[in-house]
C-alpha cells in the first residue's frame, strides 16, 4: 500500500474540489473594451465581489489571470472560521482587545455571507456547520491554549477548553483543545460555480486567461493584460491573492509567503466530524469531505514552509502526510494531494481597502494567510461598501495604509527582507554541478548550461524544456520544486511553470525560453 500511495502522489496534483467539479470556461479579452468596474482575480473575493457590486447596478468586467477558481480558492482547505491558530491572545497584545474583538466578528460575518448566499440562490455545496478545534499534544501546546481560551473569554468568543469532546473524536492522546463552536466546512468551487452562473445573469462580462500586467494610468485606470488588450475603468479591485502592482505600497515588502500541502485519502479510522488544527508541530490540519456517493474520505493538510524555500524533496512534505494518515487514522489510499500558497501581512491582519494613499481608484484584497474563505467573503462586503460609499465597521481595522507598526511587525518586517537579501546574494553564487544530460524523463533541476545556470525539466516523452530561472519579478533565483513541477522564488513567492509560465505573482512575465 505505501509503494501504491507514492504512485498516486507522483501523479499530477490537484485538488479534490478541482477534480470533482467543473466550472464554465470563459474567453479571453482580445480587444480594448471599458467598464465601471473592474475587478482582477477570480478566486472567492474577486467572485463574491463582482457579485455584490452588480447586484448594486455597477457595470462589473471580472478578469482571471487562468481559470476561475484555479488558484488558491480551488486548493484550500475550505474551512469556513473565525479560529485562527492562537490569533486573539496575539491580537490582544498587538492591536487591543477593540480590534481583536473586531476581527472575530468579521470573520463569522463573511461565514454568514457564504451561508446566507448558498441558501438564497440555492447552491448545494456541501455547507455544513461544525466546530473548529485546536490541539495541543505537548504541555508547552496547552499552555498556549490556555491563553487563548482567556482571549475568548475577555473578547466572548463561543468557546471553550474541550479537550473531551476532542479526545472523543481523535484516534491519539492529546493534552489539551480548545473549539471555537458553530463554524463551517463547504465545497467552494461547487460554491463559486453557482454564483459564477448568477453572474452571467447580471450580464457580467468574464474572461479568462487574462493576465493583468500593469496600470497605465492609475488616477483614471486602465489596464493592460498580457496580451497587449487593455480595459478600460473607474475603478479596479485587485483580488488576486498577491497585487500584480504590487510596488504601488510595496506590498512585495510588507507580507510574507508560506506554502502548504494537503491530501484527501480513504481511511479505514473514524474521521471526525469536526475541524482540527495543532497549535504544535509540525502542523497538522484535519476535516472531513463527504462525498455525493456517502462516503467520506479524510483531508489531512500541513507542512508548511517559506515559498521556494523547501529543505528536503518537496514529494517528501505529501509523504509526511500520509505517514500521519497511517499511523493515526488507517490510511488506504491517497487520492487526491494538493498544495497552496498563502500569505501574511505583518500584523497578521489582512490588507482591504484602497491600494495606497492618493490613489483612491485603487482598491486590493490580499494577505488572508491560511484563512481565505471568511476573510474573501468579507473583504467582497468591505470592497462593496467602499465603491458604494457607505461606512463599513472594519474598515480602519483592514486599512491597507494603516501606519502602526508594533515592534514585533518591524522585527518581522526587517527579518523577511533581511531573508529576501539573502537569498537573492546566494542564488547567484553557486554554479550547478548537474548537466542536461543528467535528467531521466520526469525530472528537474537547476543545471550548467554552455556556462551559464539554467533551470531544465525533461518530461515523461523525454521532451527537455529549458528556462532562465531567474525571478522576472526582482531578479532572485528560483527553485526547483518537484512535486508541483514548477519554479519556485524563495524572495516574494513568485511560481512558475516548467516551460517558464506565471503559476503565482507578484511576477507577471514569465521566464525566457532557452536553446538547447
């Protein structure tokens, strides 16, 4: 059984929403066209968004740089929470208890917003509310949780110390847990494709494969994609996990990128019913997936490390996965295994508002760390509120210009670009020592090529695609990543292809094509 899991995970990855769902395809923008609103991105805010705003009348054109719904939104957990690891005791001592207050309330609002939603134009998705867990399994873990239930208690959190309602359902001893009770679990491209097709309905205009490379002008926008079509619009709304303009605020500065994996397997455990995270590690995050045949399989996510800056074979993080699944829960077979990228900002509160100051035309919805479902959902309220003019609670909360800075942020701010210096000094240091003709059908790797590093993929025909593996973005040097077969930047996160496409931003041209 362990040689067949490793064939399944040496297959394409991809995720079980993405693979057991369809979303309707769309064209791409050929020609220049205009509209009121334009919004980049068609992951779960961008969507949600373009929703809400035409819903208000607004003439909305929705651009995706791939496919809907094929970036993170398509390889998240989907879990719908207001629980985010020990974030209201950190909140507490960074922003005060106003603000940590504040960021509980928004979050079970955008879970509403998705529910609300769902039930209103009749999307099945697999809604269902559960409780979310974190557990510790050594005593310094349920210390932290301890400090965390005082959070709840001081901010009136539903929830509580439950480690006996979590031991009931998990198949290990742990030492502690804390629920945060009546949070939710979906399928968010069931979600998504139908309020994709209420969008056809409100005549908003779609396309696909449309990348978006730059402002020309940013005080009255227009956008320019990849393939030199320009839109034209009174305002932009840029959804797209990381800005593509993101030196407008030096965002590409201000938030750092972690990426994770996850699996869905058939196991012959119990499979809980409600949704665990560790506050240990190495991290673990566990939920259900019930299928339309009745039968559940298991999600196991975790893994995580710095994007572009993996220690070990990246099939390694999917292998540690299904080590769990065995030994804890009786795994069969792995069917599916995914990974995403998400990233933080500083204070570990996302950035929605206007993009920087003076350009009011410009608004962003982006670092929701691993919690993008209930922070897209309310960032599309937030945004609608904005473009609208009306107030809106957490507006100065997720104030993309807000100017505190707490010792901590600066620290960590000074560490990541410290780490960025770094990296883009060592990539350029060391030649290669492996050649083009090193490379066996199916792998990878960083090779010398007439002198020069080049980044070479020789495919299962035997095909070789050679690129120059350097960020187009800033310039650092990628890495080879295994199991998703692509470039990884280690600076700000940037992925692309084997054959040199953008995967992920902040770069927007892809890597140059070599000769053999």
């Amino acid at each position: 059984m362990a040689q067949e899991n490793d064939n399944r995970t040496r297959r394409e990855p991809g995720s079980y929403w993405m693979a057991t769902n369809e979303i309707p395809t769309y064209p791409s923008l050929q020609s220049n066209e205009s509209t009121d609103i334009a919004v980049i991105g068609g992951g779960i805010a961008g969507i949600i968004t373009a929703y809400l705003l035409a819903k208000e009348g607004k003439e909305v054109t929705l651009l995706e740089a791939g496919r809907l719904v094929g970036g993170v939104t398509g390889n998240t957990t989907a879990k719908i929470s207001a629980q985010h690891g020990t974030i209201y005791s950190t909140l507490m001592k960074t922003a005060g208890e106003k603000e940590a207050r504040l960021y509980y309330e928004a979050n079970l609002e955008g879970l509403q917003c998705i529910e609300n939603l769902a039930q209103e134009l009749g999307i099945d998705c697999m809604f269902s509310r559960r409780d979310a867990f974190i557990y510790a399994n050594t005593e310094a873990g349920a210390k932290l949780l301890e400090k965390e239930a005082d959070a709840y208690w001081k901010l009136g959190i539903d929830g509580e110390l439950a480690v006996v309602d979590a031991q009931a359902e998990l198949p290990f001893d742990i030492r502690q847990a804390l629920v945060m009770r009546n949070q939710a679990q979906f399928n968010p491209v069931q979600f998504l494709g139908g309020l994709v097709k209420e969008l056809e309905k409100m005549n908003v205009k779609i396309y696909e494969n449309t990348r978006a490379v730059k402002l020309l002008s940013k005080h009255d926008p227009v956008i320019q994609t990849e393939n030199l079509s320009r839109l034209m619009c009174n305002k932009v709304i840029v959804a797209t996990h990381y800005p593509f303009n993101d030196s407008d605020g030096l965002y590409f500065a201000r938030m750092a990128v972690n990426r994770s994996y996850a699996i869905a397997a058939k196991v012959s455990g119990k499979i809980p019913q409600g949704m665990y995270i560790s506050v240990d590690q190495p991290k673990r995050s566990l939920r259900s997936i019930e299928q339309e045949d009745g039968e559940s399989l298991l999600m196991i996510g975790g893994e995580g490390h710095g994007s572009g800056k993996q220690t070990k074979d990246t099939m390694e993080y999917y292998k540690n996965l299904e080590q769990t699944g065995r030994e804890q829960f009786g795994l069969e077979e792995t069917l599916y295994h995914w990974s995403a990228q998400d990233m933080s900002t500083l204070d570990k509160i996302p950035y929605i508002g206007t993009i920087t100051a003076g350009y009011d035309h410009i608004l962003v919805a982006t670092g929701f760390d691993k919690w993008g479902m209930a922070h897209g959902a309310i960032a599309a309220k937030l945004l609608t509120d904005q473009v609208m003019g009306r107030d809106n609670k957490y507006r100065g909360m997720y104030k993309p210009t807000r100017s505190k800075m707490k010792t901590v942020d600066a620290v960590s701010f000074l560490k990541d670009n410290a780490s960025v210096a770094k990296e883009l000094v060592k990539g350029k240091l060391k030649m290669p020592s492996k050649t083009i003709d090193s490379l066996s059908n199916g792998q990878g790797a960083l090779v010398k090529h007439q002198n020069e590093r080049a980044g070479a993929y020789r495919d299962k025909y035997g095909q070789l695609h050679l690129v120059d593996a350097t960020c187009t973005h800033m310039g650092c040097e990628t890495k080879w990543n295994e199991a998703e077969r692509s470039w990884d930047c280690p600076c700000h996160g940037s992925r692309f292809s084997y054959t040199g496409e953008v995967l992920n931003g902040p770069a927007v041209k892809p890597l140059k094509k070599l000769e053999e």
